[in-house]
C-alpha cells in the first residue's frame, strides 16, 4: 500500500523524518522518492505455520510388542503407559500415530525407527502422513 506525502522543503539539513515519523517507519517500511513527492511503502511479511506430519507405526507379524513398546519410549520419550497403549493400537487397529512434528523432524524420527529396527533385525516400519487440514 502506498500513500503519497508532499515533501518537505530543503533547508540545509538532510532530510530527516521527524521522531513520529520514525517510528511508523521502523519496520520494514522503504521510502522511495520521485520528482516532487516521497512515496512510503511497507512491505507486509506474512509468515504461516509449517504443515505437520504424523509418525505412523506400522503393524507387522515379527517385531515383538515389547520392542515397540522401549522404542516408543526411546525415539518418541513416550512414558511407559503410554508406550504401550501405542503399541496396542499399533497391535490391534494395523496403525498408531506416535506424534505430529514438522517435515524434517518427522523425517528424522522415522529414519531412526528404521535405523534401530534395522540394527535389531526387525522388520518394523513407520511411515510420514500429512496431518488433516495440511495440504502437502
């Protein structure tokens, strides 16, 4: 948005805004000057929230509840009871979110559910899912 202000007359000293002036100024407003008027503009940054993404366990027949159950504890900081109510959904219903984090961060978790898994010859996969309402 811009508004047109006449400009002040010279009088030797450089042209400064008053102290009011100043103030409206102070965030990311650029003054442009042309011929016999200055132009403010203020340019607006809006900023959004990142999207969000589920870690989904996934259920397999081979990976033993208990293991699931320390590795919530372990990557996620899932309290024991908690744990293991995760891990019975992830037992009884194929599938159960351990949390909802930023694109990078969700994609770390999973790389280390895989890294662990992996070390420990378990066939235990998670997955990324985009959170309702997100749009990827």
């Amino acid at each position: 948005m811009a508004r047109t202000v006449p400009r002040r007359p010279r009088t030797g000293k450089p042209d400064t805004p008053e102290k009011n002036d100043q103030e409206a100024m102070s965030s990311s407003i650029r003054r442009e000057t042309r011929h016999d008027t200055a132009v403010i503009t203020e340019e607006k940054v809006r900023t959004r929230r990142p999207n969000r993404y589920a870690v989904v366990l996934l259920n397999d027949d081979y990976t033993p509840m208990e293991f699931v159950v320390w590795l919530l504890q372990t990557v996620f900081h899932k309290p024991h009871g908690e744990a293991t109510r995760l891990m019975l959904d992830v037992h009884n219903k194929g599938r159960g979110v351990c949390g909802v984090y930023t694109l990078d961060v969700a994609q770390t978790k999973v790389d280390r559910v895989h890294a662990i898994a992996r070390q420990h010859e378990h066939p235990l996969q998670a997955v990324i899912e985009a959170e309702e309402g997100d749009e990827t």
